[in-house]
C-alpha cells in the first residue's frame, strides 16, 4: 500500500471502532476481512471513470459528515447509519468481477451485508440491508425508495454522500436527490423531484426538517 493508502487505511479503522454496536462491528469485520477484499476496497475506484482508492475516502468523508450532524438521531440509529455510510461503497472491491459488472456498486455493497457469516439479528441485518439501498435511491442510483420509517436515516445519509459527491466534483443534485438548502448554521433539508423544462428548481421542492441551527 502506498502512504495515502495505508492513512486512508486507519481512518477507515477508526470510523469501524467509533460505532458502538458489538454486532455492527462484527459485521464489518465479516465483510471486509473475507480473503483479499479490504486490500482491494482500500485500492478501489469508485466507479470505472475514477481513481484508485476513491470508494476507501468516500467512505471516510461521507462518514465524517455524518458524525458532525447526526447528534439529534438515537445512539442506535447513528451506529446503523454509521455502518451504512462505511458500507455503502464496499461493493466497488467486486465491482471488477463478473457479478460486479452486473451490478452497481451500492446493489453489491447491500448483498455483502446479506451474505456475511455473521451472527446479527434479521431485523437489523435487513434494516442495514435497506439503509444501503434507500440512500441509493435518493442519490439518483438504482435501489429502492426510502419506507416511512427508516426515510430520516435515508435522507441523512445520502445527504452526506451529495455532500461529499459536491465537494469533490461540483456535481448538481441529480433527480429525486436530497440536498442541503440555505447557508449554515440555517441548513435545510431539502427533497428534490424532477422539474420540466424551464421550471425553476426550487418551486418544487418540499422542505422536510430543519438540520442544524
């Protein structure tokens, strides 16, 4: 590994050992210590047009935001979160493989979490499971749309991921994204649909909650 590579490396580690679920833990540990893959995530692109080791530093900056603004969410709900955000770009480690030219890289990350060999409840497992692929969804990827009770812990996380997305490549929120609205400490979240032609942005929109400030 190279130096920025072995530094992406312990961040990542650290982010793992912030999140204070014992089974959560366990989990990420079955998903990325089976043969070779943690090397190949820590040295992955996150999509084909991109560099080496971007999915490893997505994974830290997104997570990094998420932990400046998750404190109004539950200790259990920030550690689901968590996960989620770390294991969302998981899949990019088989994204080179057969199955992952099949798949987007969010659709593998979630079927690693479903085939961990790791003692977790049902319930929990299908909840990361979903997290994973509604945050997809709601960033313009293929997934499912966010169900009313995880939908908060959705929005937040692909907020985070947009975040992230906008600070690295300035790229405007695609259709049926979420964003951040306003400047801070006034941030908004925001709901985006897909507008026609010649409509302005904002005229519709639906404001969900205030998220900081």
């Amino acid at each position: 590994m190279t130096d920025n590579i072995e530094a992406a490396s312990t961040a990542f580690g650290q982010l793992v050992r912030s999140i204070g679920d014992p089974q959560l833990r366990a989990l990420m540990r079955a998903v990325f210590y089976r043969e070779r893959r943690y090397e190949a995530f820590c040295h992955a692109p996150l999509s084909r047009s991109e560099a080496s080791g971007t999915a490893i530093r997505s994974a830290i900056r997104s997570s990094r935001l998420l932990r400046a603004v998750y404190g109004h969410f539950a200790p259990p709900a920030r550690d689901l979160m968590l996960a989620a955000l770390l294991l969302y770009p998981a899949g990019a480690a088989e994204a080179s493989g057969a199955i992952g030219r099949l798949y987007p890289v969010p659709v593998l990350s979630a079927l690693m979490v479903h085939d961990a060999r790791v003692s977790l409840p049902r319930e929990k497992r299908a909840s990361l499971e979903s997290l994973i692929l509604q945050a997809a969804w709601l960033t313009g990827e293929p997934g499912v749309a966010p169900a009313e009770s995880t939908r908060r812990e959705a929005q937040m996380i692909a907020l985070c991921l947009q975040l992230d997305r906008r600070a690295d490549a300035l790229a405007p929120p695609r259709d049926h994204a979420v964003r951040w609205s306003g400047q801070a400490p006034h941030l908004k979240l925001i709901e985006t649909y897909a507008t026609p032609a010649g409509k302005d942005d904002d005229d519709d929109t639906h404001e969900l909650r205030t998220a900081a400030g």
